[in-house]
C-alpha cells in the first residue's frame, strides 16, 4: 500500500432515547459533509481501491456519499473499525497492505490517534479530526505499516 486516507463519519444525529449508538443517522449538515468529502477526494484524484468501513449507520451513509461522487470501489463492512484503537486499524490496514489506496471510514478518538500514531510514532500527539475530515498518508514503496513510517500528505474538513 502506498496511500492510506482516513476518513471520519460526517455530523450525526443526536441519539434518540432508547436508540443504539451504532443506528444514528447522518445530520443533514453531515449528509452536506460528506458529499463535500467525495467532491474533495475526486479533485484531487484521491479514488480509493478499496474501503473498510465501520458497521454504524453514520459511517455508511457517509461513505455512501462520497461513492455517490467518487464512483464505486471494492468495500467491506467491518465490525473491528468501530470503537477501534489504533493498533486495532493498523492490524487491519496491514491486513489490507496489497491495496494501493486504501480508505477506512471510522470514528474518533481512533482515527485521530492513528494518524499521530503512524506519522509522529506516538498517540500523544494528536490534534483531532472533525466529522467529516480527510487525512492523507504516504508510505514508501515497500515499507511496512508501522509507527513513524508514514507522511501525511494532506489533511482537510469541510
């Protein structure tokens, strides 16, 4: 893999009493975001291989969104984005290292922490990622997904 973009689910609803975290829709504001996020990755020719995406209705349908605009890719819902740690996400990216750009749309802290993780070497350094917001990391040709390996090529939030 040499190009791994993060994205974080768009604005969400508030959950309703009663309703499961994992079943809050996207905000109208977030539905706007996303499409945003799409319209963002295709400018820039940012069109991903592949996409591991978190099982909750706000990360779908953000992720719907954006494939609305960049055109179809390979996807897979996978249950172990969702709450992820950034070990978690670097066990799966790595399991996905064949993949020349690979997208995983998620959550925080995980997200934000993995982008640290895997450009400075350390979670202690992040700055966040708001709803919405695109990181872009560059990994050198052949080197493994591991803490400081990476440069973040391009960060952006609607």
């Amino acid at each position: 893999m040499r190009e791994l973009i993060l994205l974080r689910h768009a604005h969400a609803e508030t959950a309703s009493p009663g309703q499961a975290d994992l079943d809050r829709p996207l905000s109208t504001v977030g539905l706007a975001e996303a499409e945003a996020a799409g319209k963002w990755l295709k400018e820039h020719n940012l069109l991903p291989d592949c996409v591991l995406c978190s099982p909750s209705r706000r990360t779908r349908e953000t992720l719907e969104a954006v494939l609305r605009i960049t055109g179809y890719a390979e996807q897979k819902l996978e249950d172990a984005v969702y709450e992820a740690t950034p070990g978690t996400l670097i066990g799966l990216v790595t399991e996905r290292s064949d993949v020349e750009r690979l997208l995983v749309v998620g959550h925080n802290p995980g997200l934000e922490q993995l982008v640290a993780q895997l450009t400075e070497g350390s979670t202690s350094d992040y700055r966040g990622m708001p709803p919405g917001g695109i990181a872009v990391l560059h990994f050198p040709q052949d080197a493994p997904i591991e803490p400081g390996v990476a440069t973040l090529n391009a960060f952006w939030w609607p």
